[in-house]
C-alpha cells in the first residue's frame, strides 16, 4: 500500500494515518521514485534514558558537562561506548581551548559513498552553571538514538552516514569550526547535508525550522505536516550554533530549534499550545536546565524528525 509523503512521514512519526492512492494518484505513484523504508520511530523512553545518564553525569562531577570539565569527559565516554557497541568507526577529535583540553566525537557507519557524506550533529557540552539536559543534552540524545537505530536497522543508505557530537560549543563554536577547518581539501564539498540539533527539547516549545537550505528545510518541514504540526522558521540562531562553520565552508545545513530565552508569543502559544509571554526554555544556561526541563512531545517529534531527515536525505 503506498504512502503519500505526508502520511509516510505521520507514519514515520507514529501516528498510523494511511491514505490509499487511488485512480490518477497511482499512475503519479508508478511513476515515483522508490521511497526509502520508512525510518524508525525512535522510543522516547530510549532517548530520555541518555539524558538521565548525561544528568547523572553532572550530579556527579560537579553539577555541569562543561568544556574541560570531568562532567564532558565523561559524556563523551558514555555516547563513545554506546557508539563503539553498535558497531560504528568513532574518532575522538582532542583540541585545546581557553586552556583546557576538549574532544569532539566523530561516529562513521560503515559503508555508503564517502564522496556522499551526509552528518548529523550536536554539542555535547553544557555551560559551567548546569547539567544542559535540553541544552543540549536532547539533541545529543536525539542524534544518538538515531545513530543506535541505524544500527539496530542495519541501514545500508546510498550514502555515507557520520554523526558528531561536539566540544566547547558554549565558548563559541570551537569544536565545531575546529572540525571544518580541520577537513582535508576537498572533504568539504564531500559533506552533502550537516544536520545541526542544539535545545529541542524546550519545556515550551515552538518548532523551528532552519532555513538555510531549501530541500533540507522541506524535509524537515514534510515530516512535521504529516503529523500536523505547524512549523515556524528559526530566525534566531543565525550563526549562534554548530552549523555555522558548515555553512561558512558552503555545506547545505539544515536543523531544528525548540527556542530558549525569547518569549512565547499569544500567536504562537495558539498553534503550539503552551504559555504565552513565558520563555521557549526559562532555564536556559541556568541550573534548573535539569531533566525536568524537557517537554517530552517536543523532544519525541523532533526526535522523529531526525531519524526522518537523516534516512531521506541519505537514501
Ligand atoms: N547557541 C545555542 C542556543 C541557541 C540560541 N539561539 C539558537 C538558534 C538556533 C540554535 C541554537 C540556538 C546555545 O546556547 O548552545
Ligand atoms: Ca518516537
Ligand atoms: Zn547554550
Ligand atoms: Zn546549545
């Protein structure tokens, strides 16, 4: 029975909405292209079980997962052993910043062409005055479960997959932009999408899609109307996150954002539900930025949308 993109994308986000193609729609069908499998739905259960451990993380060192800290150390130490486990090629990237020693942590999926590179990424560092569990322990979370269930599917996309989890985002972008200007020559034009996930798991949350490039933000952005859910374009974050230095070495990114410290506005707590005139995230940078500051609807679509985006693009 074959899906249309909106209801393969409900699917792909759980929500068991099928329309049969039927008279003319089946000639458009035949002549479609084939359509990857359908990516997973990733559990939230699963992916709320890493934040916990990135929170006990910090409980345990000190309160934080900052850069050059013990608490990111051992965050990277957790996701590396994940990684190892289900089979990926990783590479610890060791870099010095304001002093202090950092990593950045590169995950390949065996196969695929690697003059097709398409990544998924993430900072796994938190600020020095909390644990960071939505910043940016969700999108750490949500790029290592999809990772997990490419391994679990055993993916085997045309293209070649790395996910990156990066160092010292909070002092600005330093691991990011450490890796770009780090690629060998001709590496960059082998990236064909960066996928950038920093906050998507806002206590109250708006979806924000970037639009930096058009046929990743139309991906991004099919996903969520098949589940019915309205998505706004990120206006804030040019150049305040990981995908900045991609795009300053012209790799089409593409990312989604639940918002931090600007307020909620009447209109759009209208459509996303939630408390006008509160912050997106009033933790942000705070130590209240804890477990309990995740909305888990936000962080299970965004988690979907992922999956969604890193199977699409990668077929
Ligand atoms: N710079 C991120 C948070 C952030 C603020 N605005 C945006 C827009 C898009 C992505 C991320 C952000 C941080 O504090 O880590
Ligand atoms: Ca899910
Ligand atoms: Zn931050
Ligand atoms: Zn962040």
């Amino acid at each position: 029975m074959k899906l249309s993109v909106s209801a393969r994308a409900a699917a792909a986000g759980g929500i068991a909405t099928v329309m049969l193609l039927t008279g003319g729609a089946v000639a458009d069908a035949a002549s479609a292209p084939p359509r990857p499998a359908a990516a997973p739905d990733l559990p939230l259960a699963s992916v709320k079980a890493h934040l916990t451990q990135l929170q006990s993380i910090a409980t345990a060192n000190g309160g934080n997962r900052a850069h050059g800290r013990a608490g990111y150390k051992a965050s990277i130490d957790y996701l590396k052993a994940k990684l190892d486990a289900a089979g990926f090629t990783t590479t610890l990237q060791q870099f010095t910043a304001s002093g202090r020693t950092g990593y950045n942590l590169i995950a390949d999926w065996p196969g695929g062409d690697t003059g097709q590179v398409v990544m998924a990424g993430s900072h796994l560092d938190s600020v020095s005055s909390g644990p960071g569990i939505n910043d940016n322990g969700s999108g750490s979370a949500a790029v290592l479960e999809t990772a997990l269930a490419v391994s679990r599917a055993q993916y085997k996309p045309t293209k070649h997959l790395r996910f990156a989890w990066w160092g010292a985002e909070e002092l600005g972008l330093v691991g990011s932009r450490y890796y770009v200007n780090r690629l060998a020559t001709g590496d960059r034009s082998r990236i064909s999408a960066y996928l950038n996930f920093d906050m998507i798991g806002s206590p109250n949350p708006g979806y924000f899609v970037y639009d930096d490039d058009p046929a990743i933000e139309k991906t991004f952005k099919e996903y969520f109307s098949g589940l019915g859910v309205p998505t706004e374009i990120e206006t804030e974050g040019d150049g305040r996150s990981d995908h900045a230095p991609f795009k300053s070495a012209g790799v089409p990114v593409g990312g989604l954002f639940t918002g931090a410290s600007r307020a909620k506005t009447a209109a759009q707590a209208a459509k996303w539900g939630g408390t006008a005139g509160r912050a997106f995230d009033r933790c942000y940078h705070s130590s209240c930025d804890t477990t309990a500051n995740i909305n888990d609807t936000a962080l299970d679509r965004n988690s979907d949308a992922v999956a969604y985006a890193v199977w699409e693009l990668s077929e």
